[in-house]
C-alpha cells in the first residue's frame, strides 16, 4: 500500500544467497505483461526499454531489492513482477521472479454532517440530513448515521451516493438521512464512513438536536 502522490516501496523478496555480484544479474520490474517499469542490466540502469510512464520515477536499492516508484498515483495500481537474471556460461537464466501489488491510499476528508433544510425544528417533525466526504481512494464500503438519546443509540445504513472524478480518479460519497425529531430528548447524530477492514472508519463531529 502506498498513499497517492508518495514513494511507493516493492519488494523483490531476493535474498541472493550465492552472493552473485551484481555484474553477473540482470534485474528489471514489469508491471503486468508489457511494461517494463524498470532495468538493471549487469550492473548498469538502463532506459531504452521502459515505459514511458515510468522514466525518471523509479530507483533500485539493490541492497534491499526494493523498486522505489515515485510519486504514486491511482493509474500505477496493479500487479508487478520483479525477475532476475544469471548471466551463467553466457546466457542468461531466470533464477528469482516475485510479484506485488500496489494498491494506493488517499484520505478522505472528515465527513461532515449538514442541514437540508432551514427553519425552526419542531417535535416529531422530520429532520433531512446528509453526510458528506471527498477526494479519497479507494472506493469506501458505506456510511452509517448513529442516533443516540438518553441511554439508547440506532444505527441507520441508507444508500450511499458514490461519485468518481473522470481525471483525478478520487471519489466523493454522501448518505441522506430523514429522522423524526424528538420530544424533549436531546439527541446526539453522527454518521461514520467505513474505509474498509484495514483502512478503519472515519467520524463526523456528532449534531446535536
């Protein structure tokens, strides 16, 4: 995982246990079937065949075997395979492949909670409200709206407005909610957006009504 606009860090997971010098490996990165992300050719970098996209964004650690790529964006998610190389009696032999995926991260902004409509709230009456956040990726699981009076809290999962901008590829998502407005209890409402198992869930400020 990488957030967007950082260095992504891929790992060939080589440990060379012979201890084969560099000179004798050719090492190069593809991403998918035919990019070639980056080459290292007996001991040398290289340029002439790599994918546009990538010249002058990548660096080889060679110590650690890990591909920097720089300034990750959403179009370079996906597979790569690292494949080396021995130059052994004159032709070369694959002796290591690995492959990564690259998946990016981008935070949302905190979601927040507003209004639909104006005027004074009356019991019973019912409240429109909408959840909002923006310029994330990827894609979130769903909104949850918390109602939570005196000792009691519900929880409501309407249907989430997904939207994805055509360029930046980020997403913007909102959830509507309708709830009645309570008779002499104060009432406490946040909506929580869940990122997913690994990424968490982000919270609203709570609205208090």
């Amino acid at each position: 995982k990488s957030f967007l606009n950082h260095t992504a860090y891929l790992s060939c997971y080589f440990s060379n246990s012979q201890k084969t010098d560099i000179k004798d490996l050719r090492v190069f990165w593809q991403k998918g079937a035919d990019e070639v992300v980056h080459e290292v050719y007996y001991g040398q970098e290289i340029h002439d065949n790599l994918s546009p996209k990538y010249i002058n964004r990548t660096k080889m650690d060679m110590d650690k075997w890990t591909l920097q790529l720089l300034n990750a964006g959403i179009v370079d998610e996906g597979p790569y395979t690292c494949i080396i190389q021995h130059r052994d009696k004159g032709s070369p032999k694959v002796i290591h492949t690995s492959e990564c995926l690259l998946h990016i991260i981008a935070n949302y902004s905190q979601p927040e909670i507003a209004r639909l409509h104006t005027g004074e709230l009356k019991p019973s009456e019912y409240l429109n409200l909408s959840c909002s956040s923006s310029g994330g990726y990827p894609e979130p699981k769903e909104i949850t709206w918390l109602i939570s009076h005196e000792n009691t809290t519900r929880s409501r999962t309407p249907h989430m407005d997904v939207s994805q901008d055509a360029v930046t590829k980020l997403y913007n998502v909102t959830s509507k909610l309708n709830v009645t407005v309570p008779t002499n209890t104060p009432t406490n409402i946040t909506c929580l957006l869940h990122l997913g198992q690994q990424l968490g869930s982000l919270v609203s400020e709570p609205l208090g009504i």
